[in-house]
C-alpha cells in the first residue's frame, strides 16, 4: 500500500547526503564514471544460522521506475543546496544500470553479496537508500520467518502481523515475505490479493462478545461460513467454549458439513490445547484443528511442541512482523568498484571486500570470491530493465529447497555460525590494497 499523493518510486524518498554528494559528482565530472556498490549484511543475530534473500522484486520494481518529478525539482531548488546544472541532470535521470543478485528465497550468510548493481556513479549513489530499504526489510522478515517454519515442522502457519506491522505498506511486504519463506496463508486481505497468497482468518473476542452468549455467536458464525469456521474458544473459559464449539460441531456434521477447529489467543497453552484436544477427540471430532495465536514467535512454537502440545497451526503476529528480538540487519550498501579500479574501506569494525564478487556454494561452506563463473549472485537486470519477473511461487519453491539443503544444526534456533572462507585471490587483492592505502 502505497499513500496515494506520492508516486510509485518516489525520488525524494532518500537520504540528504545522496543529493549533495551528487551534486559534487557532477560538479566534478565523475557523475558517470562505472561505479559498482555491493550490499551485504555484517552479522546475523544470535541465534541465528542463515538469512533468506528476499526484496529483490521490490528493489528491481523501483529501480524501473525512478524518477524525479517537476514538483520533485521545485522542492529541491527552495532548499537552496542545489544548482541549476544538477537539477536539470535529475530531471533526465533514469536508471540505466545493471544488477546481479542473489535471487529471492537463496540462503545467506554475513559479508556475501545480497546483490552487486553497477552504474554510472550519481545513478548508483542516488538509489542506495530505497534498495537497502527495500532489500533489508523483505530478508529480514523472510529470515524471522523460516525459523518459525523450521521451529513449526508440518503444522500450519499464518502471518496475523498486519495491525501491529510498522505501517500498511511493511504489512504488505511482511506479507510477502513469509510466504515466501513458508507460511502457508495470511490474514492481509489486499496482500492475498496482490500476491496470490492464500488468505486465512477466524474471529475476534468482539464478535464473541456482540451476541447474547458463545453458543449463539458460534452457530451464527457457522451459519455464514459452514465449511470454514475455527471457533475462538478462550473468550471466557476455553473448556466450555470448546464444549460450545463441539455442540455446534455436531449441528454442523448433521446437515453434511464439519468444524474446522478451535483457537486459543490467551493463557498457557500448552495446557489449554490439551484440554481441547481432549474434548474435541472425544467427541468424534479428531479431525478439527487446534490453532493458537498471541505473542508468538520461533522460540515459543518450539517450546510448545517440545512441551508435547497437541497444536495444529499457529498465527504468528506482532514478533515475526516486526522481528522483535532482532529488529534490523547489519546491512550495508558499499563501493567496491570506480571505473575498474576495485575499492574498499578500512573503518575499524565495517572494513569491506573489494571488487565486484561471487558466491560458491560448497559441501558445509561457502568461499566468497572475485566475480567470474556460475555461483549464486545472477544477472537479474540490465540497461536498467530486468530481464525476467518472477513469480513468488518459484521464491517459495526456492526457499524451501534452500532451506531443506542446510544441516539440521544451521536451522536450529541457536544454530552454529556457517564457515564463509574468502577465496586466495580476494584476501591478496584486499592485502594489496591496505597495504598501499596504508602506505599512502
């Protein structure tokens, strides 16, 4: 979702320093020398053992549309900052650059490549906000994400992340992103919509609570929607409202049809669910789903199952949509090459690799080197028009496959780091170049 008084890639959704360092590139002629930028991530939380690429199609989407708009360049002339040649450069400015990445759903570790975009200079500085923006979200989430896939095993999962997303536009992308990564369905209406996800929902206490008593609520509630009712148990007391929703149940199966389960939203549920699985199988009604929800992430999906609880399916909300115990990636957007002179930084604690790069999955490792051959990072754009849309399908297809390929330890909750080795060439062309920026 996008607020409609903007435009779809909005140009002035960037950093000060981006413009003003422009306006210098331009200043000084360098503005279209071949400029190539890599963004990565440094480190993964703790805990974590891999991060799933996601975002690309966001990034590649805005790269195809960037423009700077005439109320764009009025605005820019009033701050005074800016001189006429520049702003003329920005009103012709199109993105005519390339992209080799690593494609949505691929599994990552810290300091490789999530995707290398090559362009004239002022072309590449300019997009760098909105591209790590766009990339940095998505693989977050998709990353949060499939450790609560990997901690559910087969049981069903939902994204109730919308309300508490931070707005309506990350509630999209969330949406996305953990479908990416495996959840099965999400509850965002518009996000099915746009991206084909299949849409899932129950009730709220409010529904409960608008008619006289449970039971009513209930049957008006499988009366609307006989084949899809999961029946939200725990407004009250969840051993008579699962006993409500059994009764309903039986009225259900009497005119051809069944009840898809309960849901719990509250107290401990390892206890609850088993007080509701209890009732419901002895009632004949083993094939109705208990299904929980409220404040769930990874960890405590593992310690409901390790706890033996015989739960079903999980609505993750507010922890995966805004990845609370880990709220961003240490993701950086750096210069590795100027008109095929390779480049790096030295910064103590954020030094970086020079040169443009490639990625080779090996046997229990991956070796991180200089670009040439077949690896993960592929050509996904060039002359500023990607070469092929992809479908979330194939990303989903590719992220269970990525994710299956790890050892079991790589996707446990507190995973062991991933060896990334640099490759001979890349650790003497780095020796190379701190030693004569050293010199100098």
């Amino acid at each position: 979702m996008t607020d409609p008084a903007l435009p779809a890639a909005p140009a002035l959704l960037t950093d000060l320093y981006q413009l003003t360092m422009g306006q210098s590139y331009v200043d000084e002629g360098i503005d279209e020398r071949p400029a190539t930028f890599s963004l990565f991530f440094r480190t993964l939380p703790p805990g974590w053992g891999y991060a799933l690429a996601a975002g690309l199609d966001s990034a590649l989407r805005y790269l195809e549309q960037v423009i700077f708009c005439e109320d764009d360049l009025a605005y820019l002339e009033s701050t005074g900052l800016f001189r006429a040649a520049f702003l003329a450069r920005l009103r012709e400015l199109r993105f005519r650059g390339s992209v080799r990445a690593t494609p949505e759903g691929t599994v990552v570790f810290p300091h490789e490549p999530v995707l290398e975009l090559s362009a004239p200079l002022l072309e590449a500085q300019l997009v760098e906000t909105m591209v790590l923006n766009l990339v940095h979200l998505e693989t977050l989430v998709a990353s949060k994400a499939a450790r609560c896939v990997d901690a559910a095993g087969d049981r069903q999962l939902v994204d109730f992340s919308l309300r508490r997303t931070h707005g309506g536009e990350a509630g999209l992308k969330v949406a996305r992103a953990s479908y990416l990564a495996g959840f099965d369905a999400t509850s965002n209406v518009l996000a099915g919509r746009l991206y084909g996800i299949p849409i899932a929902g129950t009730m709220a206490h409010s529904y409960v609570e608008s008619f006289p008593d449970e039971l009513e609520a209930f049957r008006a509630y499988a009366r609307a929607f006989p084949d899809r009712s999961i029946l939200l148990v725990d407004t009250y007391d969840v051993e008579r409202g699962t006993a409500r929703a059994i009764e309903v149940a039986r009225e259900l199966a009497a005119s051809g049809h069944r009840l898809r389960g309960v849901r719990i939203d509250s107290g401990e549920l390892a206890d609850l669910s088993r007080r509701a699985r209890r009732l419901l199988d002895a009632a004949g009604f083993d094939d109705a789903i208990v299904f929980v929800s409220g404040g769930l992430d990874e960890r405590d999906i593992a310690r409901l199952l390790a706890a033996g609880a015989p739960i079903g399916g999980f609505g993750v909300g507010s922890k995966m949509g805004t990845a609370a115990d880990s709220p961003f990636l240490d993701m950086a957007y750096k210069l590795v090459e100027l008109d095929g002179r390779p480049t790096l930084k030295l910064s103590p604690g954020k030094a970086t690799l020079p040169g443009r790069k490639q990625v080779h999955r090996r046997d229990g490792h991956d070796v991180l080197a200089l670009a040439g051959g077949d690896g993960l990072l592929v050509r996904v754009m060039a002359g500023g028009r990607r070469l092929n849309v992809e479908h979330l399908a194939v990303a989903r297809e590719r992220a269970r496959a990525q994710r299956e390929a790890l050892s079991p330890a790589q996707r446990t909750l507190d995973a062991p780091a991933y060896e990334v080795r640099i490759d001979p060439a890349l650790e003497r062309l780095r020796a190379e170049l701190t030693a004569g920026s050293t010199v100098s």
